[in-house]
C-alpha cells in the first residue's frame, strides 16, 4: 500500500490495515525507525497509579509463596491479578 505524507508529518494508514490490528482512534503506538524504515508498533499504556498498585501486590507476596504462571495475554494475567482492564483504560 502506498501513502503519502503530508503536511504537519501526517500519514494515514490505510482502514483496513486498522481494521486487521483491531486500532481504534485514540490508541497509541510506538514510533521506532531502524535501517532506513519507520515502523509502527501498538502499545497500551496503563495510568501510573495502576502500575503502581501492581508493582505494590508484586513486592508484598512472598517469592516463596509465589505461584508462578506463564502467560500469553496480558488482559488474562491482569484478569488472575483481579484487575479490570475496562475500568482502567478509559
């Protein structure tokens, strides 16, 4: 797909390349530019209150006691932390 930039260094990136990585308006992504390239990665952010209430849970358990789990999905894991990602991103 080929876009243009255009003035105030915008691009628009093509709806239906949106529409496969689920990006709505407001969403961010990372900027990195590498070789030459410029890629767009999506990231979310979390408020740093929240971050800081995790990291706070994390720090209070005992690593002995820890039951410790892999995970695929981020929104699983702070689901098991009894986390309410809904609640935080808006």
């Amino acid at each position: 797909m080929l876009v243009e930039l255009r003035s105030r260094s915008q691009i628009t990136i093509p709806a239906e390349v949106l529409k496969k990585l689920g990006a709505v308006e407001g969403d961010k992504f990372e900027v990195i530019e590498k070789e030459g390239g410029i890629f767009l990665c999506p990231v979310v952010v979390y408020p740093k209150p929240e971050m800081e209430r995790i990291a706070k849970l994390i720090k209070e358990t005992d690593i002995e006691s820890r039951n410790l789990k892999a995970y695929d999905d981020v929104s699983k894991m702070f689901s098991d932390m009894g986390i309410d990602l809904d609640e935080i991103q808006d």
